[in-house]
C-alpha cells in the first residue's frame, strides 16, 4: 500500500442485502427433454458461498469453506432430479426418461445435502437463509439445516438451483471430514450469535434459538436434567426451559446433524427482537467429560432493523440430511416460508447495523473477483457501477471493525460518496499514482476529474498489484482495502495511522467505495466536512456548532486498537501492528509528549514494555490532531514475534491532563483471541 500524507478510512456494510439475481443465472440452462443439468454462472456461486462464510463467521466458526467442482456439479444434477419429479426428497426415484449415471449424480448430491424448494421462485441465497431460520413445526426439533451449515469441520461446499419450480440442494457431507476434531477452541455455538450483535435480518420472533455442544467435551445432554433460563435485560422478564415445564418450545436433539447434540427453545409471547436489545442464556445440568458440570452462560445483543413473527408463511419447504454415511433422510419435508426471502430483499443496506465480516476469503476472490454491475472503462472514460453486494460486504466490515473498536457501528452508505469514490479509483487507475492530489489525464472530461479528485482528497486510497509476487492476495478487494488501513504500520503510516483513525473515528455516519481492478486501486471516501466551511472568522454561535460538532457521540475517554471492549482477534493483528490509543478532545487537554508515558503488560508471563518518558522498549509517538480531529499515542512493542489466542495485555497511560486540571492517566486491558 502506497498513502501519503492525506489519512483515509474505509469500510463496510452488511449483508442484510444479499445479491438477487432474478434471471440469467446460468451459463448454460438446464434441461428435461433430453436432461442436461445446465451450469450456474460463477459468479452467482460465489455470491452464495460468500454468504455461507458470512453466516459462519458470525458464528465463529472456520469461514474458509471453497466451492468444490465436483460437489457443484453433483449438486447441481440433484436440483434438476428434484424439479424432474417436483417432489422434496432426500430419496428421489428415478425418472424413467433419465440416464442411470445423470441420476447418480443428482442422488448422491440429494442424500448428502441440504434441500430446499420455493413455491415463488428462489434463489440459492434465499435457501441459506431458509436452512438458517430453520423453525417450521417440521424442522424446529432438530433444526438439522442450521447444524450442517454451522459444521465446523466443514471445508468443502457446492450448489445447484433448478429454476422452473423453484429446488435448491447445498452439498453439506463431506465425509472426509465427518470424524475429524473440532477445528476451534470454543464449548459450544449459539444461534443466534454471542461472539458479536447478530443481524435482525436473520433472526424473528418464530426462529428458535440454538446451542450445538461440543461432542468431545460434553456428555449427552437430555431434557430431563437440562433447563434453559432466557432473560430480556430491557425489562427482567424471564422464560425457564425443563424441568417438566417449558415457557416455550423446547428440545435436545441428538441425532448427528453434523454436530451430535444440539439444544432447541423458543419462548412464548415475544413479538419481535429489537436493535440493541440484550438477552442472557444460562444453561444448567449439562456434564463434562472429565466429569465436572457443564453450565453454560452467554449473552445474545441484536442490530438492525426489529423484526417480527413471520412462521407458518405457506409456500416453500426444506429438507435436511442427518449425516448417515449411508445418505439416509431423516427430516421430513416441512411448510418453511419462501415469503421469508421476500423479507429480505426489503432490508436496505445500513440499516443493519453492524454485522461481523472478518477478512473475505483469499481463495473466494483469487481468480473471480469481478464486483461490477458496469465495469469502468478508460477510452472514452466511464466510472463504472459496483455491485450492492460488494458495496454491502465492505461496509459491513467497516462496522464490524467499528463494533470491536466500541464505536458507533450504524455507519450507511451514501450514494454519492460512492459516485464520487468510483471515479477516484479510475481516476487514481488511469495515472497508475497513488496520491491525494492527482493530475488530469489530458483525455479525461473536466467534471469525471473534479468528481474523481475529490474522492481522492477527501477519502483513503490504496493499491494492490498482483505482480508483487503474493499470489494467494489475488485481486485487489474493498475487503482488503480496509484490512491494509485497519494494519496501517509500514513506514509511511505508523506516524499517524492515519486511515485506521478515520475508519474509526466515532463521529463517522456515511461513507462510500469505489475500486478500479485494472491495476488494482480503491478508494473510501471518510472525510465528512463540518457544517462550517470558513474556520478563520467565526461568529460565537458559529464556533459553538463547530464545537458541537467535534464532540463525540460516546461518552468514552479513548478509544484502543487492538480493542479494549472486545476480545481482540488475531485476524486483525499481527505482530508488527502498532497499537493505538485515540484521545477524546473533549476530555483531554493537548499533550505534552515529553510527558507521556505508556507501559505495557503482557500479564500471561508478567513481562514489560515502557514507552516515552517511561523508557524506549519499541516504536512510540504522540500522533497530532489533524487525523479525524483528535490526538492519538502510537506504540509498538520491540521483540514480539507473535501474539497468542488467550493472551493477556494491560496498557497504562500515564502524563496526561484534563480539561478540568485533574491528572488523566488511565489502564485498560486487551485479549486477544482466534
């Protein structure tokens, strides 16, 4: 990444948006008469398999899973097996105009996946979603589709979609996998998700909540000694599960679906989840394998938009395989909701707040990154449009970043800002320079120069080129833009780290991308203007808006990176990253960096690192406010090689004052986690 002196930011926004691509989704359509199973267009595979990763990163579980050729081609076969004789089923018969070996292929995709069939049309997105939710009468007692796609063994993955009457089959057995070991430290996983808020876009009042235990730490569990307490924290209010008596739907499945044993409850009289509302699990009677008791206590926050009760909506169904080498069925077809799809499709982009997005997969992008609706040219000039999607999955990042950092994680896309960003990656493309102050190319028109020039001065630049030799980077992504900014500690950026301040700077509230793939340039746009454009001559009122307007909308003195707030994980630090400490204007006097001192604390083995007046154990500078206006302490540890899951720092600023005389310093901690 090349930046000069002008800091940028980036990031972000979720996929509470997912790609629906209503028609043209084959590269050659499928066939009945003679059968031909058709090959769906890459990139609509892609977009699906990006979603399953998405989904399992929030989970927390492994979100490298590749799309197999092979589990694509077979899963593909089981989708037109099914639209051949309209019936869900993992046993399909075979049709008697249908070759022997284009049957094989259908029914070994249709006994080792997951199924899926939509009265009004689907897509392979919308059947994610359907195996997700997963809480219709038929499949809320083992939700066996939820399990296959939150397998933490799973590493292989294939589609297949047979438009004309709406069948979706996701090949989820890999049975080269089936006896392997957890590939993760975590106890259990929970639907919905306690690593990070989990979005209302997958979740309703009729979806049940889920706990899949760990088959190599946890005995079996039964209902008779196993209860369940759910609390609202907004108003205390409690639903008990077990114990003879159940204040909802409750279960404990133990029938293999990928994850031996799974408890199930959904609580009675609840009419919607809310942004920001928290609930706290506590699961009790459970037994460790070493013999000790096995509680289990966890909270759930939800973001976005509320949602309400959406079960028993007719129109589609799901079937779920149980994980039976053998390719047995052991769900029975049940009423799930296609409708559900059409609730998707009207969540709008950044109202969803925060979703978890860690890094995009290198070898989801390598080779088959294309994230335009119109690509850019450069003879005559055309900006060129993104996908949504893209543009989704990068914000999404950013607010997830957001999230760890404990600032305000709403962030929206502004449609502007992204016209204005998508002309200052082609135009930063068709200069082939990365600076803040480009010159016009002579064939440019002058307004493609104005629109694209301020998006490079107002906005994070970055450029990636595959020439470099690091092939598993492939392309250049909005997800690794924002990845490079939140690293940001090469030798141009550690003085000032400039774009991670800005993707974190807390008054944030709109931003925009733009990405130019020729020669690998992007830009996002995070420098929003204040309301008072002429500094120098400023009425009493004038300077108290302005005031006003730098003031944080938290009441936080600082902000930390890696997180204090969160348990930081080590997809987002590396051993060379330079730690950061933000410092609230409104708090905190200008600092005298003679006086500063930071000391950190790796407390796993008691060692010290001291920074500033306190010694010189690594990289240290006190950052001036002209980065998304506040000061910030950067520091950088000598002789660290790595840092490990599990452990433990703690930082201790020391010579600062505040605005009301008093002596500032302040401790906080860091955990670092996988």
């Amino acid at each position: 990444m090349r930046l000069k002196n002008f800091p940028a930011f980036l990031l972000v926004i979720l996929i509470a948006s997912t790609p629906v691509h209503a028609s043209g989704i084959y590269d050659t359509d499928p066939s009945f008469s003679p059968y031909n199973a058709g090959t769906v267009r890459s990139d609509i595979l892609y977009d699906a398999l990006e979603e399953l990763n998405y989904i399992r990163r929030l989970i927390g579980v492994p979100s490298n899973v590749t799309l197999d050729s092979e589990m694509t081609r077979k899963a593909q076969h089981g989708a037109v097996l099914l639209d051949a004789i309209n019936t869900l089923t993992h046993t399909p018969g075979k049709p008697s105009d249908m070759a022997e070996s284009f049957y094989e292929l259908g029914y070994d995709a249709t006994t080792h996946g997951n199924i899926a069939w939509s009265s009004g049309g689907i897509t392979i997105n919308y059947s994610n979603k359907m195996y997700m939710n997963d809480s219709d009468s038929s499949n809320i007692s083992a939700v066996g589709h939820r399990r296959w796609l939150m397998n933490p063994r799973m590493k292989r993955t294939g589609f297949g979609i047979s438009e004309r009457r709406g069948f979706a089959v996701t090949y989820v057995i890999d049975e080269d996998e089936m006896s392997s070991s957890w590939p993760i430290p975590d106890e259990y996983i929970t639907w919905p998700v306690n690593k990070h808020p989990h979005p209302l876009t997958y979740f309703d009042a009729g979806t049940a909540w889920s706990v899949t235990l760990n088959d190599e730490i946890f005995e079996t569990a039964s209902t008779a000694s196993t209860s369940v307490r759910l609390t609202r924290t907004s108003d205390g209010r409690t639903w008990n599960f077990g114990g003879g008596s159940s204040d909802g739907y409750f279960t404990i499945n133990a029938q293999g679906y990928a994850i031996d044993q799974c408890i199930i409850f959904r609580p009675d009289n609840v009419s919607g989840y809310s942004n920001g509302e928290t609930w706290n699990v506590y699961i009790s009677g459970l037994k460790r394998k070493d013999g000790t008791s096995g509680s289990v206590s966890y909270s759930v926050t939800f973001t976005g938009e509320s949602t309400g009760y959406e079960e028993d909506i007719p129109g589609g169904g799901t079937e779920s395989n149980d994980g039976d080498s053998s390719g047995g069925c052991a769900a029975v077809p049940g009423i799930l909701w296609a409708v559900m799809c059409l609730v998707f499709l009207r969540k709008k982009p950044g109202r969803s707040a925060l979703v978890v997005l860690l890094a995009l997969s290198a070898s989801c992008y390598a080779g088959t990154y294309d994230p335009y609706i119109v690509k850019p040219s450069f003879s005559p000039y055309r900006a060129g449009t993104v996908k949504h999607e893209i543009l989704a999955e990068a914000l999404a990042e950013v607010n997830y970043v957001r999230w760890l950092a404990g600032v305000p994680n709403n962030v929206t896309l502004n449609d502007e800002y992204t016209r204005l960003a998508q002309h200052g990656a082609v135009l930063l493309d068709a200069n082939d320079e990365l600076t803040h102050t480009p010159e016009k190319p002579y064939d440019m028109p002058q307004d493609f120069y104005e629109a694209g020039y301020y998006a490079t001065s107002h906005g994070n630049i970055a450029y990636w080129k595959q020439r470099r030799g690091l092939k598993s980077w492939g392309a250049m992504t909005l997800s690794k833009s924002t990845q490079m900014y939140m690293e940001d500690t090469d030798g141009h950026n550690v003085g000032a780290i400039g774009h991670r301040r800005w993707l974190l700077n807390p008054r944030l509230k709109q931003t925009g991308f733009g990405i130019s793939t020729r020669l690998g340039y992007a830009v996002t746009y995070v420098v929003e203007e204040s309301p008072i454009k002429n500094k120098d001559k400023l009425t009493k009122a004038e300077y108290a808006q302005y005031l006003d307007w730098l003031k944080w909308p938290i009441a936080d003195e600082f902000i930390s990176w890696p997180s204090s707030k969160n348990h930081h994980p080590l997809s987002w630090f590396e051993a060379k990253t330079a730690w950061s400490v933000t410092l609230n204007r409104n708090v905190f006097k200008p600092c005298n960096p003679d006086n500063v001192s930071v000391s950190m604390t790796r407390l796993n083995d008691g060692k010290v690192w001291n920074f500033g007046k306190a010694g010189d154990d690594g990289y240290f500078v006190v950052a001036p406010d002209n980065v998304a206006y506040d000061e910030c302490l950067i520091f950088c540890p000598d002789d660290i090689k790595s840092y490990g899951n599990g452990e433990y720092w703690r930082v201790e600023v020391r010579g600062l004052t505040r605005k009301d005389g008093s002596e500032g310093s302040f401790t906080y901690n860091v955990i670092f986690t996988l």
